[in-house]
C-alpha cells in the first residue's frame, strides 16, 4: 500500500467531517515515511504507532484523556 496516499485520505477526510477526536493511525508499506510527516504536519490529532501492540496502548491512553 502507498502510505502517503493512504495518510493523504486520513488527512482530507478527518477535516471533512471535522474531527475533534484522537485517531490512532497504523501505517506499513510504500513511502511509510512520508506517510507518517504528513500526519505528523497535518496540525489534526493523529497519533502514529509503530505496530498494533503499540496502536492499541495509543488507543487506550487516548481515550482516557
């Protein structure tokens, strides 16, 4: 999968609907990097993880907050 195609859809559809809760986003494949700076440099609540162990410790420290 193309990560930066897939975080540009993250991106563009979290500001559609105007998201104003955290998101943890698992991204693995092509161009993962660039990926994971366009989330970074979205300004939005994304938060990446590395693995799914690691998404969901994010996700439940996320919800708590």
């Amino acid at each position: 999968m193309k990560c930066d195609v897939i975080a540009s859809g993250i991106v563009n559809a979290a500001k559609q609907v105007d998201l104003k809760v955290p998101v943890v986003v698992r991204l693995e494949g092509t161009n993962v990097d660039q990926g994971k700076r366009i989330l970074k440099e979205s300004g939005m609540t994304l938060i990446t993880a590395e693995d799914l162990d690691d998404a969901a410790e994010k996700a439940v420290k996320a919800s708590v907050k």
